[in-house]
C-alpha cells in the first residue's frame, strides 16, 4: 500500500491507539493536517492557543492516563514553543511524544524561512529524538519514538519531519503493535542484600518518588509498607503512590516538607527509596541528609544510584517487579517504638494556617472537602503548588500533576486541559497563582471553545508569592520586580475569553462559587483574593539540613 509521508503519520498514531493530539499547524506541517483532517471520526485534535499550551497539554494527558501524550507543531517558532513543555516532560519522566515539521531537505542547513534544528535543541531534553529525511524510515521511527518514550524510565521524544518526507510516498504495511512490558529482570543478589538489611532495622523510614507513580506500583507499594512497618514520606511527584489519609503517612520531605518527615529522616537508620531521585529541594544540604541513617533505593534507572546522595545499597529495576519480589520474601516487621515516636511528631508539629481569612491553605482544603478527595488537582509552581501538596490528601497515583523537576510557571492550565480530555469524568481543578496565571492563560480560550470543564483557581496575592517570601526571609524585604498590583482583572479576562468568571474574597464567597463551579459543566475561573505576605511553612532555608526547618513560630520565637 502505497502512501505518503503525512498518511503515514496518521496510520502509525492510529496503530499505537492514539485517539487526542494537541498541537497548532503552519506551513511545514500542512501536509500532516490536511491527513488529520480526513481522520477526524478517529483522532479528536485540540487546537490550543500556543504550542506550549500543546506541549503541556499531552504531558497532563499523559500523567493523568498513563498513556503517551502526543503533540504536533510546524517548523521554526513552533517548533521552539514546544521546548519548555518538553523540558518539563524530561524532567519528570513523562512520556510524550512530539511530532515537528521542518523545511525540505534540500533547504536544511541554509537558513530557510521558518528553519530551525530542533533536534540539536532538544537533544539535551529528550529522551531521544529524529529527524526523518527518507519516507521510507518514517513508519519505523514513529514506532520507536513510542517505545522508547514509555520503556524502562518514561521520558518524550520528538520525531521531525521535513515537509516534502511529509509529501512523498513509499510502501507502507500496519502493524499490531505489542504494548510496551515492564522488564522482569532484577538483580538476585541486590534483592537478597536488600532483604538482610531491612530485616536487621530499627528505625526504617520509607521515602516515595514519582517512580512509584509511573512504575503503577501503587499496591505493591502499600503492601510493602505494611510488611516493612515504617512511615511514609514522599515527593511532589510521588503524591498518591501511598494514601495520605493512612497513619503511616508523615507528609512531604524537604524544603517544604513537614517537621515530622524532615526530623524523622534525619533520625532513621534505614531510609528506603523507592523511585525517587534525590532532588535539592528533598535534601537540603545533601551532606547532611539522612546522616544517621544507611540508604537502600529502587530505582529503574542505574544513573540515578550514587548521582545527588551516595547510597549504601541499590536495587536496579522495575519498581512495581521489585516490591512484588521484596513482598513475597520479606517476612512481617514490627516497629512499634519507632512510629510511636514519628506518630507523637505529627501530633507535636501539624501543619497550620491563619484560619481568620481567606487563605491558600484554606481554598486547597475546602477544594479537598467539596471533590471528597477525588479530582485530579493540577498546579503552577509556587505557593498555591506547595500549599496544594500539603493540605489535599492524596489518596490515589496520577491525581496530583504539577512540574516538579523543571518547575514550570504556565504547565497547570495546558496540563488541566490534558487531563480533562484524557479522564474526561474526573473533576479536574487547576491551582495557579496570579504570576503563573499569566503566564499561559490564553489556553482559557482553549477551554472555552471546545467546552473542557476545569475549575481554574487563582491563588491572586498579587505578588510572585514564593519569590517574595525568599525577599521578605533572605533579602531583607527587597521585593524586587515582585509586586503585582496593577489593573487586571481575571474575572473579566474570563468572561472575555469565552469562560465564566468569580471573585472570592471570603471563605464563604469561595465555598460558594466553587460549590457552584462544580455543577455548571463548563469552564470557570475563581479568582481568589489573599494577603501578600501569606507564606508556606514550615520551611528550610537554602544550603541548610532538613532537620533544621523552621516555621512562623520558631521565627517570631528567635526574633524575640
């Protein structure tokens, strides 16, 4: 069967069973399109405001569904929106697959009209990527663009086609395409040390990361805590692997982490890692982390043993197979003196908030209570992302999508629209700040015209929040080019852009709109009106041990 470049594309996202693509077309990509066009029963595509709305909208897609994102863009301008969304992708493993058009071949390398070498750009931020200068290769690199992208640790790849690979034609023949199978190999030796060491614990303490999630290892994760009879941490992109509503689980670890995990890592003699990467946010001063105790880590990815902290023992594989083999031959531990201890913390040192006003930490738990704990929560970066970490109890994997590694200020509101589509009878709640709002809130007009019904809440301090409290703490009140307070307003800007939009400057007036957000069945912005200086605690100051985080308290104590 003969077809041409861009009939192939369609067929191949039709083999790996792709049925949503986000993306924006242009000159190099028409070919592509016009293909699209023709198989529009098949495949539904988003037409986002910008390409990096796109590019955020199959990462959301992805992280919600566990499925691959898939997104298109054409040459040049188009092809470069897509990088930050990439690079927030690769940061946090997600598995993405791009799709550029370039020039013709005859014209790469000469500085042609919308020309631009987005593989040399994204080679650092991809997992891999291609350029396609022969028909006849197209269908294969497609192919393994999609099995690269979700094999082994998940990351994006990007295939780029120049336009007249998108015109010529070559022989094609589909393919039933086998899904992508966690590898069962596991290391006998590595397994039997870990069990020794586990076994001769006193005070072991379980740390969970976003492997946990991607690995869909949720339950043997929960099984495996209970044999092992240890408190729970976790990461930002570990949020949902282990219920936060069990009594095992002490809250998040690090920078914003709470007293309770940050103090009982630091005390432990075991901490056991499972798919998380040591970023500087979780450890502070990395010399100084987890100190007392020895480090065992799970992880599919050997680069990530001994990168960010040297640990004492590894176990390199799938995480989901390792705890299935770890559960079958560890027998029961008892720790009860040890998470007497961690349990008299969490009474000692809960997480608190001005209860007064209208806060964040208030909008994140009366989000909580309204959805029962069951939406999809996306976020910006920064306070509201941090406040929705602490105060929403995350009780399943895949229902807490934000940028962790890149920390992206513009992925929540593309993301949000991925996840609607990709779990389209899921509540899906978008928490921005007003700097992050800005950012990407063109993509409201997205929402508007295809009827996606998110919730997007405002967290409007009318201050980059997080950079100000780092002012206010570390810079003696220089809020410089921090401050907000200007003209706009985003109930307007929502109802200009096709959206329905509410102010809440109480808590009864944000009870209210979101109660009535949850029923309208189409897009809402709440903008929600609260003090600037309100800030995230506790806290660990740069360069500094976890276990030396502070909150307001100890503040005003030391300040005495």
């Amino acid at each position: 069967m003969q077809l041409t470049g861009a009939e192939i594309v369609i067929e191949c996202l039709k083999e790996q069973g792709v049925d949503t693509v986000f993306g924006y077309p242009g000159g190099s990509i028409l070919n592509v399109y016009d293909e699209l066009y023709k198989h529009s029963d098949e495949i539904t595509h988003i037409l986002t405001s910008h390409e990096q709305g796109a590019a955020h909208a199959a990462d959301g897609y992805a992280r919600a569904t566990g499925k691959v994102g898939v997104c298109f863009a054409t040459s040049g301008p188009g092809a470069t929106n897509l990088v930050t969304g990439i690079a927030t992708a690769c940061m946090d493993s997600i598995p993405i697959v791009a799709i550029t058009c370039n020039v013709g071949v005859s014209l790469l390398g000469k500085d042609s009209f919308q020309e631009i070498d987005i593989t040399g750009i994204t080679m650092p931020i991809t997992k891999h990527n291609y350029i396609v200068k022969d028909v006849k290769d197209l269908a294969e690199t497609i192919r393994k663009a999609f099995v690269i992208a979700q094999k082994g640790r998940p990351g994006p790849v990007l295939v780029d086609i120049p336009k007249d690979v998108t015109a010529n034609k070559t022989e094609y023949k589909k393919q039933e395409i086998a899904p992508v199978t966690a590898s069962q190999a596991v290391c006998e030796e590595e397994i039997e040390s870990a069990l020794k060491i586990i076994s001769k614990s006193k005070k072991p303490y379980i740390f969970v990361g976003g492997g946990a999630v991607l690995a869909d290892a949720s339950q043997e994760l929960y099984e495996f805590v209970k044999k092992v009879d240890a408190p729970v941490t976790d990461t930002l992109m570990g949020k949902g692997a282990f219920p936060g509503t069990d009594p095992l689980y002490t809250g998040m670890l690090g920078m914003h982490g709470t007293k309770t995990s940050n103090y009982g890592v630091s005390e432990c003699d075991l901490l056991i890692v499972i798919g998380a990467r040591f970023s500087d946010r979780v450890t502070g001063n990395a010399k100084k982390f987890a100190k007392n105790a020895r480090i065992l880590q799970f992880d599919v990815d050997a680069a990530e043993m001994n990168k960010n902290v040297l640990i004492t023992d590894g176990v390199v594989g799938d995480i989901k197979v390792a705890l299935a083999i770890m559960n079958d031959r560890l027998e029961d531990q008892c720790h009860s003196e040890w998470i007497e201890k961690i349990m008299a913390y969490k009474e000692q040192y809960p997480l608190k908030y001005h209860e007064d006003t209208l806060t964040g930490p208030f909008v994140v738990e009366e989000i909580y209570r309204q959805t029962k704990g069951d939406a999809v929560i996306v976020t910006e970066v920064g306070q509201h992302q941090m406040w929705a970490a602490q105060f929403y109890k995350y009780t399943k994997p895949r229902t807490f999508l934000t940028s962790g590694g890149l920390g992206t200020m513009g992925y929540g509101l593309g993301a949000s629209l991925g996840a609607k589509i990709g779990m389209p009878d899921k509540t899906v709640v978008n928490i921005a700040g007003d700097g992050c709002f800005r950012m990407n809130m063109n993509e409201i007009a997205t929402a508007a015209r295809y009827n996606i019904p998110i919730i997007q809440v405002v967290v409007n301090n009318h201050v980059l929040g997080m950079v100000r409290q780092w002012q206010n703490l570390f810079y003696g009140e220089r809020y410089s080019a921090t401050v907000l307070n200007d003209n706009v307003d985003f109930v307007k800007l929502a109802e200009a852009l096709g959206a329905t939009g509410v102010r809440a400057e109480t808590k009864e007036e944000f009870k209210e709109a979101f109660a009535a957000a949850l029923t309208l069945g189409k897009p809402v912005v709440i903008d929600c009106q609260i003090d600037s200086d309100e800030k995230v605690w506790p806290m660990v100051a740069p360069g500094a041990a976890i276990s030396e985080a502070f909150d307001e308290k100890d503040l005003e104590e030391k300040s005495r």
